[in-house]
C-alpha cells in the first residue's frame, strides 16, 4: 500500500489531519500538494485532505478520525 495524502497550504484541516494520522499509528505517506497542479485542483480542491491509497486508488476523505485511518490502512 502507498499512501498520499493530498493537501494544500495553509490549510487548518490539513494540518488537523496530519495530528490524526500521527494518532492512528498510519504507516508512512508522501504529501502532495495541490496547488499549482490545475488537474489535482479540479479534483482534490474542494475536498483536501484526502488520504488515497496509489495503488488501488481508494480514498479516504476528510473528516476523518485515527479509527478510519486504521480501518483504512488495514485494508492493504
């Protein structure tokens, strides 16, 4: 499993998220940012953050708590 979080700059629930995930024990991720990128603003703007898993291409949107992360990251 691979995992990125999706997220932008200055952005308070993706600063929350990233708490979250430190809580869940979540196995390592990359961090994308979306600004800038007009294709991952179109799909990931109003929603970020979003975990996804690259390699079957779920996603776990915000909100999000260290359970789902868990349940999430079990699934691989």
């Amino acid at each position: 499993m691979k995992l990125a979080l999706y997220q932008r700059d200055d952005c308070q629930l993706c600063d929350a998220a990233l708490d979250v995930l430190a809580m869940a024990g979540a196995p390592e991720f990359d961090s994308v940012w979306i600004d800038g990128d007009a294709t991952l603003e179109a799909r990931y703007g109003a929603r970020v953050p979003v975990l996804r898993d690259e390699d079957s291409g779920a996603e776990l949107g915000w909100p999000f708590d260290a359970a789902a992360v868990a349940a999430f990251a079990a699934r691989g």
